[in-house]
C-alpha cells in the first residue's frame, strides 16, 4: 500500500503476541484529509506513515524535539475524544486553539474491550487544566484537589494519581517534566500498576528513568521513520549515561568550545 504521498506505506509491527486486551490497537492516517502544503507533511517520522500499531501496555514515544511525538500524540487524544489542551473526554474548555489538523486525518483501531476511564496529560498546558479542574470540582458531587495550592510537581503527580485507574487509557505528553527523580519514579510505579490492570499507556517522554519500565514498547522517531527500538538504543539512555560517566570531561570540552 502507498500513502498519499506516493511512498510505500510505514507499518509498526514488533509482533508481540500480548495485544488482544489493548483498547487503541492501533492508528491509520488518510493524507487526503491533509492540506498539500501542512507543515505535517514536513515532519519525516509521520509524512511516510500510514499504518501504526501498538503491541504492549505501554508505549513509549521516543526522540529529538521537533521529531513529531507531541503531535501524533496530540492527534490521538483528539481522535479519542479528549479536550487538546488535556483532562477527560468530559473536559471542554480552550485556552489556546494549536491542535494540528492530523487528528482530522487519523482513524484509530480500538480494541474489543472498551476502557471505563481515561485521561490526557500535558505538560505543556498542565496550568490550564489544573484551573478547569478546579471549576469542575466546584459542581455538584465534586471533589475540589486544589491543585494550585500545591507545588507543580505535587500537582502534577497528584493529578496523574487521583486519574490512574484500572481498565483506562492514558495519553502522557513529557509527564516528567516537573517531577524531580524520586518523583518519577513514583509515577513509574503507578504507571506500571495500572498497566497491569488492564490499563493501556501512550507516553511521550525524555526520561531515562519512565522509559526503564519493564517490557514497554519504545518507538523511535529519529532518522525519518517511526521503528521501534531498545531501552539501550534510545538517547535519553545513551546521553545520561555518557554524561555520568564522564562528567568532567564533557563540561571540560564544552565550556571550552
């Protein structure tokens, strides 16, 4: 099969045999529904993707800035029914309308089993969340979190707790971002919990410390096509453990340039 561009189509296939209980199984894309001179045709990891599948739990999205993981991510909580700027398919509210037109284009297979629950978390945009969460506490039933009370980090680890739940779906935009190690490592395990109860994660990270989840698909967006990749090969690994290992080296050599 051949995509809108005329190149032969990118399929993301590691052939795992654990799959049948994912919720998102996988995404097409219909590049018709895509403007001829959108900057996503610019972006090499998507512009030749039309088919991508998920096998595992967990899925990391994986590479350098600008490489495309925040958008495909972002086009896969729209086409889900999440709010762009994050929180449950309940949240409605805009602060800032960026979200790309690929969510337009993007056709997700959905599992058998449907989720009872499911968040998008944002880093990005975690401040705007943060206050519609406080609005929506505010109604009847609610349950006010006061998140701004709370530092980021707190919050942000608060938030991702408080939703975490069994049989959901959670799409994670760099939720490292304000949490410190040892709190990642919390977050870690309560991804990890859940994902064994039958909860899927789609995450997008730069944490060497969340992409060492046990039996996680990593999928790298470098070198022009989405494929799937080793703890060991990715470069959050490889540049934090360069870095420790030869600290006074690097610094030397770079505060020297």
């Amino acid at each position: 099969m051949r995509n809108a561009r005329g190149k032969a189509q990118s399929t993301i296939n590691c052939n795992f045999d654990n799959d049948e209980q994912l919720h998102v199984k996988g995404l097409n894309i219909d590049w018709n529904k895509i403007e001829p001179r959108s900057y996503l045709r610019r972006i090499e990891s998507i512009a030749g993707l039309d088919h991508l599948e998920f096998h595992k739990p967990i899925t990391f999205f994986v590479g350098e800035n600008g490489s495309g993981k925040s958008t495909l991510l972002e086009a896969i909580a729209v086409a889900y029914g999440f709010n762009p700027e994050g929180g449950t398919k309940n949240y409605n509210f805009s602060t800032y309308d960026s979200h790309s037109e690929l969510c337009d284009a993007v056709r997700l297979v959905k599992g058998i089993h449907k989720p009872g629950w499911g968040y998008f978390l944002r880093a990005e945009s975690f401040y705007n969340v943060a206050t519609a969460e406080d609005e929506y506490s505010r109604g009847p039933g609610g349950r006010p979190e006061h998140f701004h009370e709370k530092s980021h980090g707190e919050s942000f680890l608060a938030m991702a707790q408080s939703n975490f739940k069994s049989n959901g779906v959670y799409l994670l935009d760099e939720p490292e971002a304000a949490l410190s190690p040892q709190r990642q490592l919390t977050l870690l395990l309560e991804i990890a919990e859940c994902a064994k109860a039958e909860s899927q994660f789609i995450i997008v990270t730069h944490s060497p410390i969340l992409l060492g989840i046990p039996d996680a698909e990593i999928l790298s967006f470098d070198d022009g096509q989405i494929h799937s990749c080793s703890y060991e090969e990715t470069d959050s690994y490889k540049l934090t453990k360069m870095f420790i290992n030869n600290r006074e080296q690097i610094l030397r050599r770079l505060l020297d340039e």
